[in-house]
C-alpha cells in the first residue's frame, strides 16, 4: 500500500442559513485555504473530486456549476460522487494507489437552507415501499433509538449524555453551530420532536462548505510538518429494507473498523458522524472504543451538520488534532443512508 | 399463486419538494440592475476578462470576482441555430432563432433569441442590439429583452474579435 496523508483541510462557519451565498461563493474560501494549509496551489492538485447532492440544491447539475469555485482551466481530472465527501476522499485515497496521481483536492458543499432536508432525504429510500410513505430522515432515527432503548442497554439520559458532551466540546469549535454548557436535567426536561428523539438528540441542519487536500507519502515528507497519514481505511454496505438489519447495532462499521485496523493499537480519539445522538453510542460499540476515548472533540455532527461534508468533516477534525500534537492515533467515521446504513471507518496516525 | 396475472405497469408515487432559494452575492445586483435596465457584468481579476453574466467566480482561475462592468445592449452573433421542433413547456413557437451573443465589452458569450429579420437572414458575425420590453413590464430577468434584433452594421469576423477582446482583457491584467 502506498502511504497517503491529509495535508490540509478546511471548512467554513456551519450555519442555518448561509444568507446571501451560493455554492460557489461558499466553496471559493474554503478551497483557498485547503490549498494554503496544504502549502500548495491548484497547479500541484492532479486530481480534484466532489461529493454533493443535486437534491440539496434542487438544482439539476449544481455539482457541475460548483466547478466553477475551482478554475478548471484549461482542463482538470475531476470527478463527483453523489454521496458525502469521505467518499470522494476514499475515490483520490484509490486513485493514489492506483499509481494514477499524487494529489488530490477534495470538497463537499451544501446550502441544506433552500429546501427540506429531512423530507428530501426520505426520497433516498426504496422508491416503491419506503419512498412513497415519505419517512424522514428523524422519524427513521427515532424508529431507531426506541429499538436500542428496547435493548435496555441504553436509557434517554445516556442519549442526553451525547449531546451534553458535543455542545461543550463544540465550545472550542469557531464554526461550530451548537455550543454551550448544558445539563441532562434540562435535557430530560425538553419537549420531545419524534419520541424518544428531542430536538438536540438530532443534528443541527447547516448550510457550508468543506475542503480537503491529501497526497502520496513522498509528497506529504517533503511538504507537511507533520503528515497525517490515512493508515487504514475500509466501507461498508448494509441492505436497503430496514427491516431486514438489526438497527441496534452496526455490523458494517464493525466489519469496516477490523479492516481499517482500529484494535491494532491504542486509539487515543474519534470522530464519529453519528448524526442522532444515540447512534453515537452504536458506534461506539461497534467500534469498539474503550471509555477513555475522546469522542467527537469537534462538537461532531450534533453541533454543525453541512450534509455531504459531515463524514469528510470527520476525518479533517481528526486530523486537525493529529498535526496540533494533541493525539496521535484517531478513528474518522463516516456514514451515509437511513439509520447508519453504510459505514467508513479510517485510521489516521501522525508518526 | 397465479402465474397468469397481468404485470403491473403503472402505480403514481408522485414527488414533490419545496424550495426556497434567494439569490446570491454576485447575482442579486445584477438582477437589481437588470430590472433598471442594465446589463451588468463582472471583471475578472485574474484573467482580465468579462465576464457575462456575472456568478460570483472566474471559472478559468477559481478567484471570486466582484468589479463590475456596465455593458452595452449590443453585441455580435457567435453561432445560433433555427428551432423547428416545439419544446414541451416552453411558451415558444417554433420556428425561433436561439443564437450565442457576446455583448460588446464582454468576453463571454449568452444564449438569448434572435428576431426582426427573415430566419434565413441570421448569420454568425451579424451585429444584434437588445430589443427590450416595456420598461412597465420589467422584472428581475433576462426576459426583459424579447429578443435581439440585427443592427444592420457590417458583419465581424468572429477569429478578429476573439483575438482582440483576448488582446484587451491581457492588457487590463498587466495594466
């Protein structure tokens, strides 16, 4: 395997509504300082891929006019995934070891304000059972959290638990959109939206924009101070009917987490794109996380959400903490589908 | 189980979603201009040249821009083509003749139609001015202009233009 490392990333302020800004105006900024951490310019980019969905927008072929945001002349090798950007990062993490490039610049846009997001992505669903009903996304996850409560392994006040965690972590994220000291008690005490899910059990909706730039390891030696090099990286596929997998675990994680090889040494941190907050305790099992394992030190998906950027998000705000010193072995986790149905589990390293 | 059923061809699941969008930064004084009137457009720092309509970015460097260019009503036909064919949905009766206009002072060109003389008429080079609708009835849109109609100059040289405009937006970036 050829040794890839994250070079530099960035991300925008993850708001409701980005007022007054297109995609393109979004991602300018964002591509411009990826470039600027990584030390390079587009013209050391051999490859640019993104992930977004036209559905966001509500536009037909909005990735296509994102381009724009990246000066794709006279020409460029580009590519899209319509999926969350960890995807287009594991897309440039194939291509580098198919021998094809050295670098890849990668990003993810979404301005979730124009339209529904929940609603929108009930139409991601089996279009002759499931679509037709229109299941949003919280009524899937609440279905959900009443199975894992049903286990008796969890209770509300450890999903109230995640979300205490994530708004005081999320403190010291400047682009964090939900931040503060709050308590269980007060948690407990709030309406519910989808029982058991209250409202802060569920992602925020934000619009913003994020960016990447990885590179084979002989760039990263030459270029990075200290290189955060994706050591393993696996994804996984469950099947499409709900009731044909047990909600209350995450088979696929746990396969992809073997694969990537999270048990083989002390994991020190993780980013988990859990965007319920009890599907952040599944995670952590299928993970198989120890207790002293700092969980979503960013805040995570409970405190800003930009729908195609989160799982990408992840593995920047892993290795943002790797390159300051503050760890140095971390699991990125990205998810994609109803109720964790695809998982990507990386392990990042300094050394 | 009756393996002589008719197939089921058709069940209506029918979709809909709601949007809200508003306009952008480098968009909405355009619109606001062209409901003056006006035709806006944007210069781009990083290669000089002008870009028509204006979204906010240089697509050939990825820089933003923002300095704006007024623009004349007039400009030359780069290339059209004759609609025979009616389009489901669109208010438009063929024949109609859809052309690729560079207005003068920009170095990009739009789509718009082509009206006021016979279809046979139009050519790549022929100079076009706006003509415009009623300023009663204008709004936030490129309709504001019904069509382009020829101005009876002289036809350009397509090859000429092009280089001149490239030799003008290269000054303006060394300038």
């Amino acid at each position: 395997m050829r040794d890839v490392a994250i070079m530099g990333y960035a991300q925008s302020p993850q708001v409701r509504e980005a007022r007054g800004l297109n995609e393109v105006e979004m991602l300018m900024p964002v591509l411009q300082a990826a470039l600027a951490d990584a030390h390079m310019t587009l013209a050391d980019i051999d490859f640019v891929c993104s992930g977004s969905c036209d559905y966001i927008a509500g536009g037909a072929f909005s990735f296509v006019g994102a381009l724009d945001a990246v000066g794709a002349t006279p020409c460029m090798q580009e590519s899209h995934v319509e999926m969350d950007a960890a995807w287009a990062l594991y897309e440039s993490w194939l291509k580098i070891q198919s021998g094809h490039i050295r670098t890849a610049l990668i990003y993810g846009f979404a301005k979730a304000s124009n339209g529904s997001l929940p609603d929108i992505l009930s139409q991601q669903l089996d279009p002759y059972y499931l679509a037709p009903l229109w299941p949003d996304s919280i009524s899937l996850a609440a279905l959900q959290a009443n199975l894992l409560l049903q286990t008796g392994r969890y209770a509300q006040r450890d999903f109230a638990e995640v979300v205490v965690d994530s708004r005081r972590h999320a403190l010291a994220n400047p682009n964090a959109q939900l931040k503060g000291e709050v308590t269980v008690e007060a948690l407990l005490a709030e309406p519910m939206l989808a029982p058991p899910l209250r409202k802060h059990d569920c992602c925020p909706i934000s619009d913003g924009a994020s960016a990447m730039v990885i590179a084979a390891g002989e760039v990263a030696q030459s270029l990075a101070d200290r290189p955060v090099y994706i050591r393993g990286i696996d994804h996984r596929m469950e099947v499409h009917q709900l009731g044909q997998r047990d909600l209350t675990t995450s088979v696929s994680t746990r396969q992809a987490a073997d694969r990537a090889g999270v048990g083989e040494d002390k994991i020190e941190l993780a980013e988990l794109y859990a965007p319920f907050s009890p599907q952040t305790l599944i995670l952590q099992e299928s993970l198989g996380l120890r207790p002293d394992v700092v969980v979503n030190p960013s805040g995570g998906p409970l405190a800003g959400h930009i729908f195609m950027c989160a799982g990408l998000d992840r593995f920047g705000e892993a290795a943002r903490r790797i390159r300051a010193g503050t760890a140095d072995r971390a699991v990125a986790h990205a998810t994609s589908g109803p109720c964790l149905q695809h998982n990507m589990v990386a392990v990042l390293e300094g050394k | 189980m009756d393996i002589d059923l008719e197939p089921v061809a058709v069940f209506e699941a029918p979709i809909y979603l709601r949007y809200h969008a508003t306009s952008a930064r480098a968009i909405t004084p355009f619109l606001h201009a062209l409901r003056r009137g006006i035709l806006l457009g944007h210069r781009s720092p990083a290669t000089g040249k002008v870009l028509f309509p204006p979204l906010g970015s240089c697509p050939e460097s990825g820089q933003p821009t923002s300095e704006e260019v007024v623009l004349a009503d007039t400009g030359t036909i780069i290339s059209f083509t004759t609609v025979h064919l009616a389009i489901p949905g669109s208010k438009l009766k063929p024949p109609f003749t859809v052309a690729n206009i560079m207005l003068d002072g920009a170095d990009q060109f739009f789509s718009h139609l082509v009206s006021g003389c016979a279809l046979e008429d139009v050519a790549i080079g022929m100079r076009v001015r706006a003509k415009w609708r009623p300023a009663s009835e204008w709004g936030y849109s490129l309709e504001n202009i019904e069509y382009f109609v020829p101005t009876g100059e002289p036809t350009v040289d397509i090859p000429t233009l092009k280089a001149e405009r490239l030799r003008l937006a290269q000054e303006r970036r060394h300038a």
